[in-house]
C-alpha cells in the first residue's frame, strides 16, 4: 500500500510542476507581448520626434539662411555707398585681429 501513496504523491507532484511550468510559460509569452509592445510604441514616438525636429530644423535653416542673405546685402550695400568707410573698418579689424594673435604667441 505504501507504494500506491508514493505514486499517487509522484503523479500529484508531476501535475504540479506540469502545471506551474505552463504557467510560467503563459506569464513568459505575455511579458514577450508587453514588451513588443512597448518597444514598438517607443519607436513610432521616437520616429515620429525624429521626423518632427527633421521639420523645424529646415524650417530654422531657412530662416538663418534668409537672415544671412539680408546681412550679406546690407553688408554690401553699406560698402557701396561708403567705400572708404568700409576699407576703414576692414583695416581696423584685420589690425585687432593681427594684435590678438600677436599676444596669444608671445605666452
């Protein structure tokens, strides 16, 4: 008779980890799904913010562009109307420049 009881504790304890072992694997496959899930979420938003500072980057590479030729034009139209003044200014800066890098070697 003991061994009946053996048996039946075997079979029991076979279910048991039968049964837990399908349950860990259920748990596995639903956390596999979250998780693709998730990962698939974060790259659509990361997608979508990359896209996004795609956009407003050339929007604000256009405005510096367009700024840049306004000051080019400026520039050029000062230069034009006060060509002395201009060549002034130049030397002025060329001789600042010249000063700086001057002192910056005798260190």
């Amino acid at each position: 008779m003991p061994a009946t009881t053996v048996d039946k504790a075997a079979r029991a304890a076979r279910a048991a980890v039968k049964s837990t072992t399908e349950v860990a694997g259920d748990a596995v496959e639903q956390a596999e799904r979250k998780l693709n899930d998730a990962a698939h979420r974060i790259e659509k938003a990361l997608a979508e913010g990359v896209e996004q500072i795609r956009t407003h980057g050339k929007a604000y590479a256009a405005e510096a562009k367009d700024q840049i030729d306004d000051a080019q034009r400026y520039v050029a139209g000062q230069v034009r109307e006060r060509p002395l003044a201009a060549t002034g200014v130049a030397l002025g800066v060329g001789v600042l420049i010249g000063l700086l890098l001057a002192a910056g070697r005798n260190r």
